[in-house]
C-alpha cells in the first residue's frame, strides 16, 4: 500500500495573478488535507469515498450537494491525474511496471471555498502514483504536470498558484514569468521561512461554495479581449507580491498585512464581489485585522495582532457563521 497526501492552501497575495503569469505568495496550511491510497489489484479500480456512495437524504439534497460537488466528486480529479502520469511517462520514455492498483480517496479540506481542495486531490495522487511506480517526476514540473491533468482533462478554468505551493509546501514565492515556461515549462519557485509571516487566521463559510473556475471567468474574459482596466489591475496585483516578499525579509510584518488588504481591495475594482463574501472580508477588518481572499472566495485570510483581537475576529465572523482558526503552517 502507498499513499500521497496534500494540504489545503491560502494565497497570501497576487492572486489571482497566477492566471495571467504575474507573482504570487502562498502558504499551505497543514490543518486539513487530502489522501490517496494504491493497493495493488488485478484490475485498476478508482474507489469513491464513502461520503460520495452514500446517497442523498432528499431530491433537494442531491441538487444542493451536486451544485457545490460537481456530479462526479473527487472520482474524475484522480482519474485525471492517473492519465496524466501515465502520458508522462511515455512521453518522456518511462515504462511504467506492469501493476495494477485499486485508488481510493478522502479529504476533510472544506469544498470549494478557495482553498485548493481540487488540486490538493490531484496532487496527492500523482505523490501517490509516483510512489506506488517508483517514479520520480522533478519537483519543479509537477505543478505543470497537475495543472495540465485539471486544465486539458477537465477543462478547469485554474491557475499555478494552488499546484506549486501544494507541491513544494510551506511558504512559496512564485514568479510566473511567461518566458520561463516557454523555455522550460515552469516559473521560478523559492521557499521562504514561514516564521517571516505575521499571525495569521483563517475565516470560510462553507455555505458559500463555489466552483472558482465560475468565479473567475468574466475576469479571464475581458483580460482576453484586451481590457486595459483588467490588465492593469492584474499587473499591480502581482507586483504585491513581490513587495510582500521584499517586506517579509524585512521583517516588516505591519507592511505585509497592509499589502494584504491592498491585494483584495484591488481584486474588488476587477470583479464583483458578492455580499456574503464582502461582509466576511469587512466583519475582519473592523475587528483590525487584514483581510483578503484566500482563494476565489468563500474564505478569507489575514493577519492580527494578539489574542485580543483574535477573539474580536471569532466574534464577529462567528456572527456570520463563519469558521475561523488558526492555520498550521
């Protein structure tokens, strides 16, 4: 039996650049993750969890549960990433042993509310398979290798960002230079001490579920047709990070936090950004933290200052049912 697992992540700023090959600080956070499981079997079976068997209480049920799932769950992300491995390796000439496998899944990162669950799921299975193989795929071109399994099998609208923090875990500066990839196929990636970051929290109302894809196409669209305003928006989000970057090594924590604010802020000039997650974002700044997405919406992440203001930010994001701890960097 071999396993691979993957953590949840948050853009701490430039997202969401890393559509557009701009710059971008994320951190992976170790509270929850996903796990893939091979056992070797005569016949290759792709297992759902039990969750996905289980059925639905209600008619209604199913149509809630499928609007926030997708009809096919965590099953077609591991089926991608099984058929991206294997093109992998005869396109780079590995002949992959004879074995075969029985893949089951699980995952507690809450669903689609921005925090990298889809990829995490991807990203753990190619850990998965790579170990159950004995292949090794350079660190650098997995990102690439689990974005192409999400982007050209499943025509998931999605960028860099979640894959290489996610692969290389920890607090990760990406620059997505669009001349590096086409000459090698990767951007420049670089680790950095997360003991740099100021305290951080994490706010997510899982009622506010969406698939960012969704989210995030009228913004790809206009950015296509050549939208001045969206280009220039997505230029000054992605020069963000490497401010954060710049101000981290610093030691200016009061710098970074103020960068944060500035990321969602001008993210809100690009897009429209609904009530429910806009009173998140404002619930945590009148308790006197920063505030931004972690993703394409549904949870929010910033920093504070001491217990005290803490307890300000349970309290008032509470007041809007949202769930709000302390991630583990």
């Amino acid at each position: 039996m071999t396993q691979g697992s993957a953590f949840a992540r948050a853009g701490l700023l430039g997202n969401p650049s890393d559509n557009y090959f701009g710059k971008i600080l994320a951190v992976t956070v170790r509270n929850f993750r996903a796990t893939v499981t091979l056992e070797e079997s005569a016949r290759v079976v792709f297992r759902p969890t039990v969750e996905e068997r289980e059925g639905f209480e209600s008619l209604e049920d199913y149509v809630a549960r499928t609007k926030l799932y997708g009809y096919y769950g965590g099953a077609r992300l591991v089926q991608a990433a099984a058929k991206t491995f294997f093109e992998w390796g005869q396109e780079f000439g590995r002949r992959l042993p004879g074995r075969n496998f029985t893949l089951t899944y699980e995952a507690d990162i809450p669903r689609q509310i921005g925090l990298g669950g889809s990829s995490a799921l991807v990203t753990a299975a190619l850990r998965a398979l790579m170990a159950f193989y004995e292949v090794e795929i350079p660190l650098e071109l997995q990102p690439t290798l689990i974005l192409r399994a999400e982007r050209e099998e499943l025509d998931i609208n999605a960028g860099y960002m979640d894959r290489v923090v996610q692969a290389y875990e920890g607090l990760v500066y990406m620059d997505l230079d669009e001349a590096l990839f086409r000459e090698r196929g990767y951007g420049r990636y670089e680790r950095l001490n997360p003991d740099l970051l100021p305290p951080l929290y994490l706010a997510y109302k899982p009622s506010l579920g969406k698939v960012s894809g969704r989210v995030l196409g009228e913004m790809y669209l206009r950015y296509g047709q050549g939208d001045p305003a969206v280009r220039d928006g997505i230029r000054a989000i992605a020069s963000l990070a490497e401010q954060g970057r710049a101000a981290l090594l610093a030691g200016d924590k009061g710098g970074f936090a103020r960068l944060m604010n500035e990321n969602f802020d001008l993210r809100r000039r690009l897009m429209t950004i609904s009530p429910a997650n806009l009173e998140m974002v404002e619930a945590a700044r009148s308790a006197g933290a920063s505030a931004k997405f972690a993703g394409s919406g549904g949870s929010i992440v910033g920093a504070y200052q001491g217990e005290e203001m803490y307890g300000r930010l349970e309290a008032a994001l509470g007041r809007l049912g949202a769930v709000v701890i302390k991630p583990v960097l």
